[in-house]
C-alpha cells in the first residue's frame, strides 16, 4: 500500500492517466480507429465536504452524499464521512472532434457522437478499474453513477436531475464552475466528459481556485459572451439560463433521428453549445 497522503494522491492520479492514456479501450470505435479522450485531469474531495449537504438541501433530498451511496454498495460497513474521498476526473475531447463539431452548429457531428456513446463506455471503464485498483489494496469503492442504486429524479426546483452528478461532484472537487448552459467550465474546457468514484481512504482535497459556483463563466463574471447561446439550436439558452425541457425534446426529436439516419448509431446526443465557444477547451480569460 502507498505510504502516506501525498502517495496516495499521486499514484490515483497517475493510475488513471496512464490507464486513458494507454488503454486500447480509449477509442471512437466505429469506423473511426482514434482515441476517444485525450490526458484527463483529476481532482478530490473529502466525504463530509459541507458543499455535498448544501448541494442535497438545494437540488433534493434524492441526491447522495459520498456516505449515503456508499453505504448503499456496503451496507454491512459502518464508515462516517470523514473517512470516504472522492475522486474525479474529466476527460477532454480530442482536437479532431472539436474541430468536427465547431464546423457543425445544427446538428452533432459522428466523432461528438462516438464521443457520446463509445467514449461514455470508455468513462464508465475508468470507474470499474478503480474500484478493482482499490480492491486489490483492500480498499472499498464505488462508482456511483455507474451502480444498480443510480436514477434519474425531478428536482422542484431545477427539474431534470439524478441522485448523483458527477459536473458538482467535479465542482466540489476543485475541476471547475458552472456555465449558462449548466455545463463545467474546467481548465480543459466544458467540451469534456466526467467520472467519479467514492473510496474508503482519506486522500488530501484539491484546493478549490474559486469562490462563486458559475466564477469560470464569462456571462456571470463578465456580462459578456452568450456564445454558447447562439451555438444552441434548440433555442434552449438565454440570459435566464439553459432550459431543460428544450433542450431535451431537441436532443429527443431532431438530434437522435439524425443520428440514426445519418450515422445508424442510437443516441439523443447533442452537445453543440459545449463547442466552438471561448470556454471550450479552457477557462476563458
């Protein structure tokens, strides 16, 4: 076993990049033989963060804390908050994907797509090679969106949500802050996907750079921007925000039947705000 703090920290860290980074899973698949993901970045935070039961009163009561999904996987374990960490990646588009999909504003380019549902298979890999990393060091883990317990709910107040979401999971855990479009605007862009996995040892927290839950978006920060807006072809953003339920009959409606018909691939993937936009694959300045 790694022998203190910082080993550990180090060897999650370096475990998943060179699992991304290696792995012959990493991939488009389909008919394009490319990697999936470029190098991902990762993060922590401890188990009895304050931000995990303000974000539980705000969202709903269905949302887990790191504890209720891990007592849910080990029910016969008695663990208190501060001895569970969380660990979180994100994991960025290539450049050929990004360049794809900015030439596209109406609809989801093949790579996005591929991206979306081979590359999603691929994130969801991350999260069953950590848990058997830590078994293998007698450590208990979980990945909670990937586990039988996981569902989509309907908070009162921001509508369509689930009992885990890995954007705030990497918001607490020092990835990044929220966009108009709901997205996380991340060091690496908001063009990315996200993982995380709850395990039973304290790894020391990734500092947070930032104060304010939407601090990275340049329309909060700035009163500016409103790309993402004018990339949306659902019309589902605006000064007011992202409106789900737009968003959704889109993805529903238009985005999955041109998938179909143009790539025979099954998916409601859209994604075209997160593209071509000054926060793509950065903070923007």
């Amino acid at each position: 076993m790694v022998e203190n703090i910082e080993d550990i920290q180090s060897w999650i860290e370096s475990s998943i990049i060179e699992f991304v980074n290696n792995s012959i899973q990493n991939s488009l698949g389909g008919s394009i033989s490319e990697r999936a993901w470029e190098s991902p970045l990762v993060g922590f935070s401890n188990g009895d963060d304050e931000l995990y039961y303000k974000l539980k009163e705000d969202i709903g009561e269905f949302l887990w804390t790191p504890q209720e999904i891990f007592l849910k996987a080990y029910p016969e374990l008695k663990v208190q908050p501060n001895e569970l960490s969380v660990v979180s990646w994100v994991l960025p588009q290539t450049e050929k994907t990004k360049v794809e999909q900015r030439y596209d504003s109406i609809t989801p380019s093949k790579r996005a797509v591929l991206a979306r549902t081979n590359g999603e298979n691929f994130n969801r890999k991350i999260g069953e090679f950590l848990v058997d990393l830590f078994e293998n060091k007698g450590i208990k883990a979980v990945a909670p969106g990937q586990c039988s317990f996981w569902e989509n709910r309907k908070s009162e107040k921001y509508g369509f949500a689930s009992t885990w979401s890995e954007r705030h999971v990497a918001y607490i855990s020092g990835l990044g802050t929220f966009s108009l479009t709901d997205a996380l605007i991340t060091p690496l862009g908001t063009a990315v996907r996200i993982g995380s996995v709850v395990v039973n040892t304290f790894v020391k927290s990734t500092k947070r750079k930032y104060t304010k839950y939407n601090e990275y978006c340049l329309f909060y920060s700035k009163d500016s921007c409103m790309k993402c807006a004018k990339r949306c072809p659902a019309n589902a953003i605006d000064e007011n925000g992202h409106d789900k339920v737009k968003c959704r009959m889109y993805q529903r409606n238009t985005a999955s039947k041109h998938t179909k018909e143009k790539y025979n691939i099954d998916s409601n993937y859209c994604g075209i705000c997160l593209f071509g936009t000054p926060c793509e694959s950065m903070i923007p300045k």
